[in-house]
C-alpha cells in the first residue's frame, strides 16, 4: 500500500516503480519487527568472555606442549648420557669451566689425552658430569648443545677459524728458513 506522496512522485516520473516497491517492503519489515534487532549488551559480554577463554585456553594448550616437549629432550638426553657414558677412572684433576665457575672430573692418563683431541667431551648429567664420545655428543648437540659443558673439537674450530683470519695479512717469505 503506496502512500499518497509516493504516488505523486511515480505520476510526475521522479521515481522508478521498481525504487518505490522496494521502499515500500522495507517500511513493511520495520513495521513488522524482521529488521534486524540491536545486539544485547549481555550477549556481546558472554560472546567476549568465551573468546578470552578460548584464547586463554589456547596460550595454557600452547604452553603446556612447550613444557612436554622441554620434557622429552630432557628425557631423550638423559637416556643418551646412561647408555654412553664412558667409565672414569683416575687420579688427575681435569679441570674446566661450567658458565662462570671452575669444575673438576678425575681422569687416567688416556682419557686426559681423548678430551684434548676432542674425541671424548663433558657433559652435564644431573648434579655431575659424565664424559662421553663424540658420536653422542652429537646427538646431544641436536637436542640441547647447552648440556655439553666441554667440547675441544668444536672450540678448537672456531678459534682457528679466527686466528686464520687475522693472520692472513700479514705475508711469510717462501725462502724464508730458521
């Protein structure tokens, strides 16, 4: 049911039949209540804290994936040190520095010699260190290389690699003879 201002616009030509039709279903769904009804105030609450919560509940998830995994490694580098530990014995002092302090391992002769080439290294186990080869120290670098306290082979390679550096300026006579 058109208005009588509306029939007057469509009779003058300055509306569309379609533009009038389509204002007058609109009027109809205001009258009716179909439009759409303003949100309320408690839904938008409860909407917003089930949100925090499932946000909440996501970083706990996260975090306590992170703590299992941490756990794991823990777990696996443990089990490695047990099964590969090599057997001290001795009575020299092999000393060395664990972060800032300085520690000591009781040694024989031969594993005196192996940690210097770097075919055995120290690693942290519990309370104390365990020596172990270099075949499980590798596999203990893949997991958490802060648990190997000494390594020589892999010291060794990094200072020389700088030493090589600075000393490549300076040029050596080939005939030169002592």
């Amino acid at each position: 049911m058109r208005n009588p201002l509306q029939e007057q616009l469509l009779k003058a030509g300055l509306v569309k039949k379609g533009k009038v039709a389509e204002v007058v279903r609109e009027q109809a769904k205001q009258r009716q209540g179909k439009a759409p009804a303003a949100a309320n105030p408690a839904q938008v609450d409860a909407k917003q804290l089930q949100a925090e919560r499932a946000e909440r509940d996501r970083a706990l998830a996260a975090e306590r994936t992170a703590q299992a995994h941490a756990n794991e490694l823990r777990a696996q580098i443990r089990q490695i040190v047990e099964t590969n530990k090599v057997k001290r014995e001795g009575e020299l002092d092999y000393r060395f520095t664990d972060k800032d302090k300085i520690k000591s391992v009781l040694v024989n002769e031969t594993l005196r010699a192996q940690l210097a080439k770097g075919i055995l290294v120290i690693a942290r186990h519990d309370d104390g260190y365990e020596l172990l080869p270099r075949a499980a120290a590798e596999k203990i670098y893949a997991r958490d290389a802060a648990m190997i306290v000494l390594d020589h082979a892999r010291d060794s390679v990094a200072v020389a690699d700088s030493d090589d550096e600075y000393y490549k300026q300076f040029q050596v006579p080939d005939d030169l003879t002592w």
